[in-house]
C-alpha cells in the first residue's frame, strides 16, 4: 500500500530530489522506518536520539499535526497524505 509522502525541500537532496514519494507502513513510525531503507538518512533527520520527532520537525497525516493524535502510533493507509514540514520560527 503506497502512501503518498511529501518531502520538504532541505530533505529533498536524500530523496534525489523528489518532493514527493511513495512508501509504506501501517503508521508514521513504520513509515518513516521504510523512508529511511529508501533514502538512507531520512530518519536520523526526523527522529532524535530518543526516537521521538525532532522539535523542529512537524509531521502531518491529512493535514493533522501527528503530535496532537497518536504520535508516531499514528495510523496511516493508502489513501493517507503525509506532510514533513520543517518549523519555522522568526523573531
């Protein structure tokens, strides 16, 4: 079951370039865990030591922040959109 994945730019150089790919998994956990067998990378840059998303990392599944749901128990399926966003901040 192919889950549409959208890559924020700064990630793009591990996805070669593409802003959009497709994975698999039956939440945000297993899938970022597939991301990173594609894209070697891709998790060290989402998750910290701990294994929890990093602070300045937001991950979105039908435009839900995943940390005001089940976090990276968050169920996703084939018709699931998943957004990275990198958080912004400014002053």
């Amino acid at each position: 079951m192919p889950i549409k994945v959208r890559i924020p730019t700064p990630l793009a150089k591990l996805t070669g370039g593409k802003l959009e790919v497709r994975s698999e998994g039956r939440n945000v956990r297993e899938l970022i865990d597939n991301l990173d067998r594609q894209y070697d990378g891709t998790k060290e840059r989402l998750l910290d030591e701990s294994g929890n998303v990093r602070r300045f990392v937001n991950i979105y599944v039908g435009g839900e922040d995943i940390r005001f749901s089940e976090g990276l128990d968050t169920s996703v399926n084939e018709d699931s959109e998943v957004s990275i966003v990198p958080a912004i901040a400014g002053g």
